[in-house]
C-alpha cells in the first residue's frame, strides 16, 4: 500500500518543517528539563505558535484539517529530534471527543480556542486507582442537582492536568446496578481546570521514573455546570473508545520516532568508539542487534502507515492501530535497550540522553494501554479465541 | 512595494558531501534555501507587512528546485517563479544567472530586489549586484538592518566586522547578511496555504532568450574537498629546546619565516 507522490512530498515538508522547530530545542534543553521534572513550556509554546499541534481540528475551527496520517508524522519528527511528545500530543487529539460528540455551540466555543492555544484541554480523566483498565467499573460518579453535575470521586496517573485549562472527565452518571450493560450509564463531562481547583478538585503531582507531569486527582462535590456534558448522558464509553485508536496510532509514531532516535545514536557511537584498534561497530555483537533493532522499527512504521490509511479513510482499523502500537512499542523499547548496550556506561551517564530516552521510551509498554491488552484483544477479536480476562 | 527575492537552491553544508569525478553527488546529498537567501526571504516578508504589496520568490534551475520555492511561499511570500534552465543548459555562472534574471526582471517594476549576500556553495556573491548593475538600479551588499520611509531607504550593512550607514533610493537591490532577522520557519497554516499559492514556471524561451547569449564565460576545472586535517604536533623537552625546535619547524617545514 503506497501512498500518492503529492501525499509523499506533503508529509516530507511536514516533517522538514517540524524539524526546523525541533531544532531549537537542544539535547542539553531535554536534559535540562528532564533533571528539573520541568514541563517543556517554550517547546511547547513554539510548536503551538507553528499551528502543529492544530493539525487535527478542521480549517473551520482554525486548525488544518490534517489526518491521522499527517498527526503522526508531526509527533514522530518530535520525539526523533530527541523531545518528547507526551509533553504536548494530548492537545493534538484529546479535542476529539469534543469535534465529534459534542454541540455546535461547544464547537464553536472551545475548538477555535484549542487551534491556537489559548485554551489548553490535553488531561483525559479516567483512569481510577482501582479500576484502571477496566473502566466500565469506574467508580467516580456524577449526580445531576439543578444545573449542575456534582462529581465525586478519584483520578489517577491523569498527566498534564497543571498544564492544561480544561479536562475531559469520564463519570458515571447511573448507576452500575440500574444499567443493563455495565458499558452504559458512563458520560464525559469538560471540566474547566481553572475554577475546580480549589473547588472541589485537587491535583496532587506524583513523582515518577520519567518526566511526564502526571497526577492525581482528588474530586469532592466538584459542580459542573450542565451544559458541559459532551454528547448524550450516559453513552460516554462509546465516545471514549472512539478516541483509542487515534490515540494508539499516534503513539505508535512516536514509539517509531524514539526507535530511529536510539538507531541513530547506537549507530553514530558504535562507528567512533575505537576499542582493541578498530571501531565496536565492526563487532557483529554490536552490529546485529543494531541492524534487527532498525529492521523491526522499519517494520512497524510500515503497519503505522496502513492504520493511519485506514483510519483517515474511515474504515474499520481497531486491530491495526492496536497491531502498530505494540509493534512500535516493542521496536523502541529493543532499540533503546540495544542503544543503552552499545555505549556501555556511558549510556547511563546523563549527558548522553540515552539514559533519558530508555525511560521515556519504556513507558509506552504500558501507557496508555498496556501490551498485554493489545494481545488479549487481537486474541480475542481479530483471531475469535475466547476472552482471556 | 513590488518586491521580488532571488533564492537559490543548495547543498545543506550541515550534512556529508561527496564528491566523485569532480562533480558534487547529489544522491543523498540534502538541499537547503541558501541561508543567506532566507534572511532575505523574511526581511521581504517583513517589509511587505509593515508597508503592502507582495513578495515575489524567484529562483533558477530544475524542477526540484520547486521545493524551496514551496518552503519560501510558506514561509508567507505570495508569488513564486521558477526559470527552469535545465533543458537549455547544462551549466550556469555567476554570468549566465544574472543574465536571466535581469531579463525576467526588467519590466516588473521592482521597487525592492532582496538575495543573499552569498551562496554558500558557489559563495562568489556576484549574481546580486551583477543583477542590479543589469537593471540599472543601485543596490547595497551585506546589509544588516533596513529601514524604508517612503522613497528613502536607511540601511546598515556590515563591513567585515564594522557597520555602515548608509541611506539609497528605491528602486534599489541589497543582499542580506547574517544578523538582518532570524528567519522564521513555515508553519503548518503556512503550508497548508502555500499549496494554493501560484508556482510559475517559466524557460529561456519565455523570456526571449537565445541560450547561446547566456552561456556561461567561465570553466569549473575541479571541485574538490578540503584537505583533512591532520594531528597537531606537541613537541616535548625543555622549554628553550622547544622554542628551538619550533623555530626551526616554522622555517623548514611550515615555511613561515
């Protein structure tokens, strides 16, 4: 499946244009960064200002109507410029659920505001200390009073929420034991960061391996006004699983733009180190892993390219976003063990990235869906075997 | 203000080049706006903000060089042009480029000709003023600030460290050097836009030009890289046997005194 000469030279601009704004932002700023747990705010200024992370939102609303295909593009170059993504992505697509289920007022309330970033909605709220991934048991609830929802409830690993102006939240609205199907009586509310904190939500950092801004969210009694229910009440774990394959083809790509990151750097380190009189590269130990580490991210890329196809076509791509998104996963993670592996201890030491780079890359064996739930799902719905959990 | 940019296309010198049979490779080689053609690219598209009119990107040679004509219309110029020499010429100078794009430019009524101060390939930095001096119009290299009030155009160009101040009428041609602006980089709105933007494509014929009177005057007899440098020496012993020995180096070996 190749893609049309025109839609070939568009993405090359797209990704030399990335790249010119990516430059700026150096290893040492990454590093900087990343030692203070500090949030890329000029990154991500800079990338907002060039219109990238608008790509998704339709020229009507401001941004430029782009696909999946173009979105992945822009995150790949990000994260193979040696930044992170994660830092921003969510702005990119967390609108979605608004463009899609929400009202033409809403629309047109909060989309134009997104395209250029005066208004920041890159948190998604539904991920709970004890239900994770299974989400239809959430416990968080939201009780209608008047104009108002009253949320009660609590949030875990929700990341950016210090940096972003509104949140999508998932609640329940019925409860589990009035619904017939445990999928329903769900509804996503926006909430407005800026007047719940303080008010009836509070946001607690937590410290982890990799600088990624997540935290955790403590509601009690939160009002939130009606009108900012997204879609019908109670069909929002529809509205949320319609966002998932989006969000794993973009992951997908920036697990690939990690992978040709850590390929680069192995390969530039393993052809200058001189050991015993002759470069490491020239040791078939550390040349093949390099090699197959390459070779499995090129294969990935290649089922990156037919979900994001499928999906910009808008035809069925569940088991291919999920597909690339563990084949991407994987890849990155070989070639950031392979990389670490070729420089030795100096991989570990600070001022060589690749220390930082492991642990950014790491994350996405298990955010935001663990690989073990991608096998279980193709298991299940692409090869009929029962389900496994 | 009519104004127009003369860009060229060249080797991004960031990256490897190769060169075989005395010709630069150009498979794999990457390929850049010349730098110093980008500032001039957003100087004009900065004139063009603070006074109207439009901005008008020209370059010479093939249809790959439509590339960086799309970059420059992302950028934010209105109007690209591309002479495509590439079927009546196989090779162009500093004579032939000027040549050209003074008989496209003739009867545009420039008020303002921006180009680099050089290329960084070719690096003669002739075709600018060779252009201006065709046209008949004055033109001020390696300028560093522009200022326009109405005819009056205040500039400061660089002299080899120092500044200059000078003051011209439009119409005029000036070639920028580092430090006029910081260049922006296209943004997505950019290049969403410029794809909708006109790319004209124009040969020698349509500008009424017999290939034999450009034909270039002058011979490229070898291209080659700069010699690798080798490991410096450290000389050892006493102090005053090292200055000796130095001494001794200069003049037998390096040849300097």
């Amino acid at each position: 499946m190749l893609l049309a000469d025109e839609k070939v030279a568009f993405l090359e601009e797209l990704r030399q244009s990335v790249r010119a704004v990516c430059k700026a932002f150096s290893d040492t700023y990454w590093r900087e960064i990343d030692e203070h747990q500090a949030y890329p705010t000029e990154f991500v200024k800079a990338l907002t200002d060039a219109g990238f992370l608008a790509a998704l939102i339709p020229e009507e609303y401001g941004g430029s109507g782009l696909g999946i295909t173009e979105a992945s593009v822009i995150l790949e170059e990000i994260n193979r410029s040696g930044g992170n993504s994660g830092a921003c992505h969510a702005q990119m697509y967390t609108m979605g659920t608004i463009l899609r289920h929400g009202s033409d007022n809403q629309k047109r309330m909060y989309l134009p505001k997104i395209a250029d970033g005066s208004l920041r909605l890159q948190a998604f709220g539904v991920t709970e200390p004890n239900t994770g991934t299974d989400t239809t048991n959430l416990k968080t609830t939201a009780v209608r009073q008047g104009d108002h929802y009253i949320v009660n409830g609590q949030k875990v690993f929700i990341s950016r929420t210090e940096h972003s102006d509104l949140m999508i939240l998932l609640v329940r609205t019925t409860p589990v034991e009035q619904v017939t199907k445990k999928s329903e009586g769900l509804s996503v509310l926006l909430v407005d960061l800026r007047e719940a904190v303080g008010n009836g939500l509070e946001i607690r950092p937590i410290k982890t391996m990799m600088n990624h801004s997540t935290t955790e969210l403590f509601i009690e009694n939160l009002k939130v006004p009606v009108e900012n229910l997204i879609g019908e009440e109670g069909k929002g774990f529809r509205y949320i699983l319609d966002g998932m394959n989006a969000e794993r083809i973009l992951i997908a790509s920036e697990c690939i733009g990690d992978g040709r990151w850590f390929i680069e750097r192995a390969t530039n380190y393993a052809n200058d180190r001189v050991i015993f009189n002759r470069p490491i590269s020239q040791n078939q130990g550390i040349q093949f892993p390099i090699a197959r580490a390459f070779i499995n991210i090129e294969a990935a890329d290649l089922m990156r390219v037919k979900a994001a196809q499928l999906f910009d076509e808008g035809k069925s791509c569940g088991a291919e976003a999920n597909m690339s998104k563990l084949l991407a996963a994987d890849a990155s993670w070989e070639a950031a063990n392979v990389t670490l592996q070729t420089h030795g201890g100096y991989g570990f030491a600070t001022e060589y990235d690749i220390e930082r780079k492991f642990k950014e890359t790491r994350l996405y064996q298990v955010a935001p869906i663990s690989t073990n739930l991608i096998l279980s799902f193709v298991g299940e719905h692409v090869l009929k075997m029962p389900k496994s959990y | 203000m009519n104004i127009f940019v003369l860009v060229k296309r060249t080797f991004d010198t960031e990256e490897k080049i190769v060169v075989t049979g005395g010709a630069i490779q150009e498979d794999g080689a990457e390929f850049i706006i010349n730098p110093y053609d980008e500032y001039a690219i957003e100087e004009a598209i900065q004139v063009r903000d603070a006074q109207g009119g439009e901005v008008t990107v020209v370059t010479l040679g093939g249809e790959d060089a439509e590339k960086q004509l799309r970059t420059a219309l992302a950028m934010g110029a209105d109007k690209a042009v591309l002479i495509n020499t590439e079927d009546d010429l196989d090779e162009l100078d500093q004579f032939s480029a000027a040549y050209i794009l003074a008989e496209y430019l003739k009867d545009k009524e420039a008020d303002l000709i921006l180009g680099g101060n050089v290329a960084i390939d070719g690096g003669s930095g002739q075709v600018g003023p060779r252009v201006a001096e065709l046209l008949g119009i004055n033109y001020v290299t390696t300028i560093t600030k522009l200022e326009i009030d109405g005819k009056t155009v205040k500039i400061v160009r660089d002299v080899e460290g120092d500044s200059e101040v000078l003051e011209a009428e439009l119409p005029l041609l000036v070639t920028a050097q580092q430090g006029l602006n910081e260049p922006r980089y296209p943004s997505l709105p950019g290049i969403m836009k410029a794809k909708k933007k006109p790319l004209e494509e124009l040969e020698l014929d349509d500008l009424d030009i017999d290939e034999d009177d450009v034909k270039a005057k002058t011979t490229t007899v070898e291209i080659y890289l700069p010699a690798q440098k080798v490991a410096g020496r450290v000389l050892e012993g006493d102090l005053s046997d090292q200055v000796k020995e130095l001494v001794s180096l200069l003049h037998s070996e390096a040849k300097v005194v």
